[in-house]
C-alpha cells in the first residue's frame, strides 16, 4: 500500500523516516552497485553495494580486493546458519561498513563481533523469529543512526548499554519486555524517531519519561497498552504521531496525571488506524489547532461521530476517513476548515453517499475544498452485493 491510501502503518512510518536514509541512498546511487548470484564468482575492485540472491553466493566471492565494500543486503532472506559467518567475514574483510540489511533472517543468535563494525550507520535484522537475546556488543556501534530490531517474536529484552548509541536517531523494536529499559532510552539524545511494534506484554509506555528530540512515534500492534501519557514538556519536538491496532488503548488517558495543566502538543500528523475502540475522537486532539496539519483515520468500526470542534483545527490541510462504517454524517461546521486542501472518504457506505458531488447532501459544505475524493456509487453497490 502506498502513503496515499495511508493503510500500513510500516509504509507511512518508512515514509516520515526518509531523511535519515536519503544520503545513504544517494552514496549507493553514486557508486557501483552489484548483485551476486551463483553466477559470479568474485567482486569486482570498484564495487561498493552488494546486494546477495542466495547466501550459497557467499563462497569464494570474497576476496580481498573487495575490502572497500559499504553496503551489504540479503533481499530474499538471510538464513540461520550463514549469519555468524558473514558477520565474521564483515568484521575481517570490511572494515569500512555502512549498511547491513539482514531483515528475515532466520539466525538464532548474532555473533559479539558485530560490536566491530565501528563504522556502521545502518543495520537492520527485522522479522528474526529465533533470535531471543541481542549481544550488548551493538551498543558499541556508536555511529549508528538506524537501528531496526522489530517484528521479533522471540526478543526477551533489548541489549544493555542502548544509551552508548550517541548517534541514533531511528529506531524500530519489538520485545516481549513489560517495561522498556528507559533509563537507556532517555540518554538517545538525538533519537528523532521511534517505532513500538508487536510488543504484546507493555501495558503504559513513557510514564514520567523525556525524549526531547523526537519527532515522529508510531506505535502498532500493542495489545495490552492503556495509556500513552504524552505532553510537551517531555515530547517538545513531536510532530507525528500514528497509534494501530492497539486495541486496549483508552486515548483518552492522554497525559500523566501529575501533568494536567502541561501546554498542548505541536503535533502536525496524527493517525488513529484499526481502533474498534474508538467511539469518538478523543478530547485532547483540539489542543493541537494550532498545528495540525494531518489527520488520519482509518478501519475504526465504532466511530459514531466527529465531533463539532473539528472546525476548530484551523491549520488542517489533509482528512482522510476510510473504513468507519458507522460514521454517517460530518459535523455542521465543516466549512469553517477553509485551510483543508485534501478530503478522501471511502468504505464508510452511508456517509460515501451523503457526500456525492453535487448531489449529496453534505456536498454543500465540502464543496470549497480543492481535493475531494469520495468512495464512488458503483463501489458501493458492489459491496452491498457481496
């Protein structure tokens, strides 16, 4: 799915984290990239970027004239037993490594020689399902800027010593932990974006906690989470926000209690998606009209009704509503959104047809908006048919 249809929560968070990657994947367009296969038997001098088919590619294609390699990526997988050898060969071979990008790999442990890799910016092994412990080792990766440990169903805890990653600013985790470890975390200074995915056993998340250069938090897939306490004083620098499919999560215990009276978010892009819930929008969100820009929500079941305090979001350009079949009507002062840009409904039956152009009879008053897109009549009938 892409950014535009705002459906995987994975898409729109890989979307907001862009600039961290953008001069990475400016260095690899530059320069020669490769693609081994069983085919090629060694690496070419001038080659920087091996991308590899299979890991029965590894053979004889090392040699040492390929000492200068930067990036290194398994596409289809990386398997168990060949992890710890290719680690060993990175860390003996390629001392000047940028990225490595073992995501689905099938390994069962990763070897304390990845701690070497001093010059690694990027390192990914996303979608382990064996992999338990991480070895306290990667903590010494200290020019490390993106760092993607999510999807592990196995992960009983991060590795000790996060808080020596001086230089993270993206990270993705899952882990079976009931508390995250933040007296690490907190010491992430430059950590700008951060991602909670499938971390079943968390109940709150940030409870007292300061994270004063993030930007962009997403949290997916959480099932036992209550509470999000949120607020300005700790989060100064969010502006993005997505909450999927975490389906205990009461939105509305927003901030800690001892915070009542702290100033409102900055937020600019909020996204509330597979909430079945959510009955209505939760108060707190009209305290970021004065910058929200970005509102988002989708596969809401029981959503009933946007509120009329909607209007007061002055600054919002983009509202997308998808898959809130109970939601059949918009609020009476929609029209006073003279700022919004870009209204998309669809798969929200009743309302799709009370906002028809020209003939609906909401039509009236999202008609000044300059980009309307409604679930069309013919995609209607279909699904009442099925």
């Amino acid at each position: 799915m892409n950014f535009l249809v705002l459906r995987d929560g994975g898409t729109f968070y890989r979307f907001k984290i862009h600039d961290l990657v953008h001069d990475l994947a400016v260095f690899v367009a530059k320069e020669e990239c490769l693609l081994v296969n069983s085919h090629i038997q060694n690496i070419p001098e001038n080659i920087r970027h091996l991308s590899f088919a299979e890991y029965s590619c590894l053979g004889n294609s090392f040699i040492s004239k390929s000492a200068a390699v930067r990036t290194i990526m398994f596409p289809n997988g990386a398997e168990g037993g060949s992890v710890q050898s290719l680690l060993n060969t990175c860390v003996s071979k390629f001392k000047l490594l940028r990225v490595l990008d073992l995501s689905d790999s099938t390994s069962k442990t990763l070897p304390r020689s990845t701690g070497k890799l001093k010059h690694l910016r990027y390192f990914s092994i996303q979608n382990n399902r064996n992999i338990k412990r991480l070895p306290n080792s990667i903590c010494k990766l200290q020019n490390l800027q993106f760092l993607n440990v999510s999807g592990w169903e196995e992960l009983e805890a991060l590795p000790k010593g996060l808080r020596k990653l001086i230089s993270l600013r993206c990270l993705e985790i899952t882990t079976k932990q009931p508390v995250l470890p933040y007296s690490e975390i907190t010491n992430l200074i430059s950590l700008a974006h951060l991602s909670i995915l499938s971390s079943h056993n968390m109940e709150s998340i940030f409870v007292g906690v300061k994270l004063p250069a993030l930007k962009t938090l997403s949290v997916d897939d959480c099932h036992s989470l209550k509470s999000l306490p949120l607020d300005v004083k700790n989060f100064p620098e969010l502006e993005t926000l997505v909450v999927d499919n975490c389906v205990n999560l009461d939105l509305d215990q927003w901030k800690d209690h001892h915070e009542e009276q702290s100033p409102m978010l900055k937020l600019k892009v909020v996204g509330f998606w597979n909430l079945p819930q959510l009955p209505a929008l939760p108060q707190w969100l009209q305290e970021t009209a004065n910058s929200l820009q970005t509102l988002n929500i989708l596969d809401c079941d029981n959503l009933e009704m946007l509120p009329e305090w909607l209007s007061t979001l002055t600054n919002l350009k983009s509202l997308v509503i998808s898959d809130c079949p109970k939601l059949i009507s918009l609020p009476d002062n929609i029209h006073h959104l003279t700022a919004l840009e870009r209204l998309r409904i669809a798969d929200c039956p009743e309302l799709c047809r009370k906002c028809q152009p020209h003939v609906g009879e909401f039509w009236s008053k999202i008609s000044h908006i300059k980009y309307v897109f409604i679930e069309e009549p013919e995609k209607l009938e279909e699904e009442e048919d099925e």
